[in-house]
C-alpha cells in the first residue's frame, strides 16, 4: 500500500488541471449545462451518489491528455445536477493492481454505509500475462478524501472469465446482504456475475446473473442493476452488438439462486452518444440516470472523438434522465425536472398548423428545449423534418417518418466533423399524438419521443452561426397540439482560472 504515492499522484493530477485551465477556459466547443470535467479526457460516469445532502459525480478521468490514458476518478458535488463544484481527484493510480499508463482506476459504483462512503473500482494492470481486471475498494468519512483498502483487490475473475475482460462493479443492498454485479467475457459469451457480502470487504459469487449467448454482444461493460415498483432492472453496454449499444431488461432477480428472468427488453437510447449510463437513487426517491456522450472506436459510426481536443478538452455527460417503469414493462427516460429552473424566454402555443416552413426560437437557437406533440389524426403529411442548429448551408434533420413510423437523426451535414444517421422505430400505432422533447446544447443534441421512451443522442459540433432551428413540411399539413420552446441558461463554470 501506497498512501504517499496515491496523494503525490492526485497532487500532481490537480497541478496538470490548473495548467490547463487557462487553455480550456477560451474554449468554444464547451457546453452550457452538460457536466464536463475541467479539462482533459472524461468517459464514463462512475460512483454516483446523493450522499450527505449532495449529489456527487465521479468519473473516468485522463487529466493530462484529451485522449484516453491511465484512469483517474474525477469528483464533484451539486445541489440540482445542473450547477457543478469540482473537488480534488478521488482516485488515481498507485498502486500494484491499479498503477499502470494503460490501466488505472476503471469504471464502478459507490454506496453509504453507516455514515461512510464507499467506492467499488477496477484495478487494471498489465503483467506477463497480459491486462488483469480485478475489484477494489476505497473509503471516504468527508466524501472528498479517500484511502484505498489495503486488502485490495477484493474480487479476482473466476476461472472461467478471462482476467483482461472482468470489470465494472455496481454495488447494491437488498435486506441485510450487498450485491455486486460485474460484466465478464467469457470467449464469444457475455456473463453479469453476481456477487454478496455482508461488510463491504468480503464477497462470496452467488451466480452468472444474466448471460448473453451472442444476443447481447459477448461483453457487458458498466452493468447496472436497480429496483423499480415491484420488479428489477439490468441495464448495460455490450460489445460487439453493432449500434445497439445501450440495452436495459426489466425482470425479477431470485436473490436465492442468483438468477435474473427477464419479461421485457429495451433501448435506452438509439443515438451514437449514450454509452455506459449508471443510476442511483436520490433524496427524493428518483431513480436517475447518467451517461458518457461519446462512443468507442469499436463502434461501426466512430471517426474520433470530436474536435474539442484542440481546446484542451474532450468529452461530457448526457442530461440527467429520470427512469420510470411504464404498465407494460417499459422504461421511461426523462430529463430532470431541475431543468425548468435554467429555462427562459418561454413560448408556448397551441392548435398550430403548416404546410411549408415554421421557425421554433428556442432562446439563442444554441442551447434550448423545443417540445412538440403533434396531432396525427389530422395530419396529412407523411413525414416531418426539423431542420436543428440549421444555418441554411449546415442542420442536424430529424426526420419523422409518419407513414412507416420511423425516426431519423441525421447529422450528414451538421457540422464539419460528424456523419451517420440514427434510426428507431416510433410507438405511433393505434396513438392521436406523437410527443417530441428536444434539448439543445453547445455540441449536442438529445431527442425524446413517444413518452421518453424511444430517444436518441448525438453530439453535433456546430458553430454559432447554426442558431437557427425549424420545421419543413412538403407533401402536407402538419397540426400540433401545442409547441413549447424556451432557452437554457449556462451552469457549468470552470471555477477559478489564474491566466
Ligand atoms: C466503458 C469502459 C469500461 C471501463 C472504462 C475504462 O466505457 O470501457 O468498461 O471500466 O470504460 O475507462
């Protein structure tokens, strides 16, 4: 155990921060009120807890490159999950089976017990035998200070998962017992493992929680597991399943036998920019949800990672989604409700109808929310387009395909960096209305539909000069029931900048 060497990394760490500060801070690219890390590379969000009056965010964190590198946790703490203070890093590398340019501290979860803050990581080395993932433990009493445990590593890969594919631990309590799920890979098979422990420190496998044969790709990144009404939830990321990339099954979990039986399944979101989301549940009983806006080069769209490295940064989190079980076994998504709180210049107008073009003035046309419900029984074109971030050369068009019920995001030709085009199907049979939610920030764009639960998320570097959002209608009439826009006001703040 190193304690020395885990406080002179995150000294370092911070140092590397405030060097780039200056950097970061004439950035154009950078959200408004999507979370960011201060600079450097983010992926996913890990160990997310409302703890002691606070929301806290950690995540995957490179401070000292816009790429992917040895990986820190990132920490900071909110009161609405919209207004962010960064704190000191909570994790870095130090350690044997942690401390590794390729490695690092990977992706897990956090839980409170009896006053104390507890958070579940991968340690992940290279050896002779290649990279070894195993499950460690960290502790905090303030929430901002952490020690590793000097027990670490808590869980090795069973036999049969191979040790460069076991990582991800979401920590959970059921009764007087903790769960612990991790995704595994085990040749072409991917395999949730579930774990228990009365303390925190000793885990005993109970089961292979849910496995896929080649259905859900032959690897789980970032399981996550949570109860909602009477049943439960396993949501994941796996690999190898082409644009599927975030996949949730509501089902029941029969704690004696470790077995999880499925009754509905799901997509969490059909865009490019929505990957390894992980929940938790907070002050108010919400279950909320967060994930990494950016994909993997694995992925079939990939290119890169955007252009924002030439600004000293790369990478954000997708809105805050509230997660709500329907009657029929499915999930919706809906952006928190914290949100009317950054609203302004709110416009609402009802029975609107047209057969060409509508201009929709969501605050600067930047960043802002438009929804839409749109009346289908008597509407008579078959499809609408909304021209977004449009500046009569460059747009993002969602298409909504009435006739074969059908939504497309194409950003093609909506900025100089992305391409590619979003499809799912829309839940408009046998319905009178379609409801739309589109939230706009500086680079992305996230669209809801059919009651949160068909949604689609895509960064779009735009520049300014693409403020102009619209609706075309050409082979029709199209009537809404109601259009509501407004603007989003700006809450993420670098914090002090000494140039
Ligand atoms: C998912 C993931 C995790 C891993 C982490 C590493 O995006 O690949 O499986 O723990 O990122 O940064």
């Amino acid at each position: 155990m190193s304690k020395a060497l885990l406080l002179e990394n995150i000294e370092k760490a911070q140092q590397e921060i405030q060097n780039k500060k200056p950097l970061v801070s004439s950035a154009k690219m950078r959200q408004r009120y999507h979370f960011m890390a201060e600079e450097g590379w983010i992926n996913d969000p890990n160990g997310l807890i409302f703890f002691k009056g606070k929301y806290h965010f950690f995540y995957q964190y490179n401070p000292y490159d816009t790429y992917w590198g040895a990986m820190h946790w990132g920490h900071a703490v909110s009161n609405d999950l919209l207004h962010w203070d960064y704190l000191p890093m909570a994790l870095a590398p130090s350690e044997t089976y942690d401390n590794d340019e390729q490695g690092g501290c990977f992706s897990g979860s956090a839980i409170e017990w009896k006053g104390r803050l507890y958070l579940f990581y991968t340690g992940t080395t290279k050896t002779q035998e290649g990279f070894v993932q195993s499950q460690c433990l960290a502790w905090s009493d303030d929430g901002i200070n952490f020690e590793k445990y000097e027990g670490n590593p808590i869980i090795h890969a069973p036999s049969w998962i191979e040790k460069d594919n076991f990582r991800d631990p979401k920590v959970w309590s059921n009764g007087n017992m903790f769960y612990m799920v991790c995704g595994g890979k085990k040749g072409n098979f991917a395999e949730a493992l579930l774990y228990r422990s009365t303390n925190l420190t000793d885990w005993e496998f109970v089961n292979v929680m849910f496995e896929s044969r080649g259905e859900y790709g032959y690897m789980f990144e970032c399981p996550d597991f949570f109860h909602i009404g009477d049943l439960d939830v396993i949501t994941f990321s796996p690999m190898g399943l082409g644009e599927r990339t975030v996949i949730y099954n509501v089902g029941k979990l029969n704690y004696e036998t470790g077995k999880f039986r499925q009754i509905h399944t799901g997509e969490i979101d059909w865009g490019f920019d929505y990957y390894a989301p992980q929940s938790f549940l907070d002050g108010q009983g919400r279950r909320i949800m967060v994930a990494w806006s950016n994909a993997w080069d694995w992925m079939p769209w990939w290119k890169d990672w955007g252009p924002t490295h030439r600004e000293g940064w790369c990478g954000s989190f997708n809105i805050p989604r509230e997660v709500k079980l329907m009657p029929d076994y499915s999930l919706q998504f809906m952006p928190i409700s914290e949100l009317a709180s950054i609203q302004y210049d709110k416009k609402i107008q009802y029975d609107v109808e047209t057969k060409d073009e509508l201009i929709l003035e969501a605050g600067d046309g930047i960043s802002g929310e438009i929804k839409l419900v749109v009346d289908l029984e008597r509407t008579t074109a078959s499809k609408i387009e909304l021209f977004l971030r449009d500046n009569g050369k460059r747009a993002a068009i969602l298409k909504l395909d009435l006739i074969n019920e059908e939504i497309y995001l194409d950003r093609n030709q909506a900025d100089d960096w992305n391409g590619g085009v979003t499809r799912s199907f829309l839940l408009t049979e046998g319905k009178t209305e379609l409801d739309i939610d589109i939230l706009l920030d500086q680079s992305s764009i996230e669209v809801f539909s059919c009651q949160y639960q068909v949604n689609h998320s895509c960064n779009v570097f735009a520049d300014d000069s693409q403020n102009r959002n619209l609706v075309r209608v050409s082979d029709g009439k199209v009537y809404f029931k109601s259009i509501f826009t407004c603007g989003l006001h700006k809450t993420m703040d670098l914090g002090e900048v000494s140039l």
